[in-house]
C-alpha cells in the first residue's frame, strides 16, 4: 500500500470511528475519489479492521459503516505538530477572544494530553517543547483592548441558551453608560470584539453591534428569545469591512494599488467578495461591496499614497487629505 493509500485509509477509519460512522459519498467527499474508489476504501478497511460493522441510516436509508473506538485508539495518538498548533490557538485566542473561550481550549489541552498513552507522552511533549521555542510562540504585537471574565462568561452563556442579556453599554458618543435589553445572536473577533445584538427595547431595531470592551456589565437574564429568521452570522459579517458596522449602506468599492505596492497588496484578502485585476503598467484593481468606511479609512491610511480609491465618492473625500508618502514601508 503506497504512503497515500494509507493517509486516506486512516482519516476514513477514524471518521468510521465516530458515533455516525461513515457512509460511501461521505468518503467520496473526504476523499475527492469517485463512488467506486469508496467502495474499495471500504473493502481495505474491512481487510484490516474485522470489527468493521455496517448499519442502516434511518433518516436517508444509506448504508453507513462503523468501526469501535478501541479499534483505532493506537493510532489516533497526536502529533508534535498538533499540539503546538493548538497551544498556538490558546496564545492567539488570548489576544483576541474571551476568557471563557481560552479556558476551554486549555481544558481540551489538558484533556488530550490526558489521553495519551504515559509511554508516548513524554517524547511528544519534549518535541512540543521544542517546535515552540522553534516558532517564538504566537503573539500579536500592538494595543489591544482588555476583556473582563465576568463579561465575556455572561455572552458566552447567553449566546448558548438564546437568553436576553442586559447590559451597561456606553457607546463612542454616549456621555455616560446606559442600560439596555439586547438579543445576543453572535460575536464577531478581530482588533476588537463586537456582540451582535438586536436592542429589544428600540421599536423596530434591527442587527446592531456592541463593543465588548464598552460592555461595563452584563448579566444574563430568565428570559429567552427568537433568533432573527434567516439570520447568518456569516453572511452578516460579510457586508462589513471589519468588525465595526457604520450604518452608511453597503458601498461598491474599488482600490488601485500602485505598481510597486502590488505585490504587497496581492497577499491580503480584503474582503471575502473581492475581485482582483492586474492593470497595464502593474497596478491592481481591488473590488467588492460592503459597508464600514471609517475602518476602510483606517486601513487605507497605512498605505500612504500607494493606494488610490477609485470609489465610493463618500470614501475618496475621507482618504485624498491623508495619502502620505513619507512611510518607510507598506503593510
């Protein structure tokens, strides 16, 4: 069996392996094979593995095939590499989400660490070690804003249980901090965290965004709620450039990078709808549509004069004053 064959035949078998075990288009899927290379994935997996049970789906009348957990256990042992990647999570969620959130990574940590056989675990742990000190660890260079435990635990639960949530909130333009009923329906992460919530006491509101760290309280109430129909959390946050929501309308907008800032400009995605353009001359074109132009701004700033906007109108009127040309480097 060449070293491929036997990649697949185990991410199959540790897929049989769980509690809905695994049925031929599944494998066709994992796999990218057609139908007929599942079939004989399945027959190998037979072959090696006589616990191999196979079973009818109620729900589509498909056959699904099941392998017991302990008949894989010795294989699943984690690697160096996994381990580090996740410890790399914990360190980079420190710096971006809740403590709720980092907490439950380190318990998974912890737990996974528990389950390797004591003959294995040590030797794993030391390349860890040593794949971290390799890497520097992950951190993120740069202010940041500061989460409080109490808070992020009261929108973690919230969010689970669909529960109101009051919260002491003072906007950027609020003298003071004023209490307000919302409807917790995600949490969007970046340089800041923003709640997004509807305000249930504001007649007719729709999807708004609270800053985490302008959150002063929060407490989860008795109360449930109905999610809004339809909503998705991820089509939410692609009408928006960032995290921060402005209410201005979605915009078409256009970037030209200059010749020599196209190469840099080429290793971002800007906006998951974005379409690129190499012009004549080496500039490239950057388009899509969404909302959020103080943050475009924002951005658009540490590119100096090495980015013109072509549109929106609105847009253009923000950026030409600040295009600087005195930068010693582009993002």
């Amino acid at each position: 069996m060449s070293y491929r064959n036997a990649i697949d035949l185990l991410t199959i078998a540790a897929h049989a392996a769980s509690a809905r075990g695994i049925s031929l288009d599944e494998i066709s899927e994992i796999l990218e094979r057609d139908y007929r290379t599942s079939q004989r994935v399945i027959a190998a997996l037979r072959e090696r593995f006589p616990e191999l049970d196979h079973f009818r789906d109620e729900e589509s009348g498909k056959t699904r095939w099941r392998l017991p957990n302990k008949a894989i256990a010795p294989l699943l042992v984690p690697t160096a590499e996994e381990l580090a990647a996740l410890t790399l999570a914990e360190e980079m969620l420190t710096n971006g989400a809740g403590a709720d959130q980092v907490q439950a990574l380190r318990s998974l940590h912890a737990k996974i660490l528990a389950l390797i056989p004591s003959e294995r675990s040590r030797k794993i742990e030391a390349d860890e070690e040593a794949l971290l000190v390799a890497l520097g660890h992950a951190t993120r260079p740069g202010p940041r804003p500061v989460g409080r435990e109490t808070i992020d635990l009261a929108i973690s639960t919230a969010l689970k249980g669909t529960s109101r949530l009051r919260i002491r909130y003072r906007g950027w333009k609020d003298a003071i901090s004023r209490e307000r009923i919302v409807a917790p329906h995600g949490l969007l992460l970046g340089a800041r965290r923003y709640l997004v919530a509807v305000d249930l006491e504001k007649v007719g509101g729709g999807i708004q965004h609270f800053r985490v760290d302008a959150i002063e309280e929060a407490v989860v109430l008795p109360e449930s709620f109905v999610r809004r129909s339809g909503f998705d959390l991820d089509t939410h946050a692609e009408r928006c450039f960032g995290s921060y929501q402005q209410e201005d309308g979605i915009h078409d907008v256009a970037w030209r990078f200059a010749a020599h800032a196209a190469s840099r400009a080429e290793g971002f995605l800007f906006h998951p709808s974005q379409i690129v353009e190499h012009e004549p001359g080496g500039s490239l074109l950057v388009r899509f549509r969404a909302s959020g132009l103080l943050e475009m701004c924002w951005h658009l700033y540490m590119w100096g004069d090495a980015v013109e906007v072509i549109s929106p109108p609105e847009l253009m009127s923000m950026v030409n004053a600040y295009r600087r040309s005195d930068f010693a480097s582009m993002p």
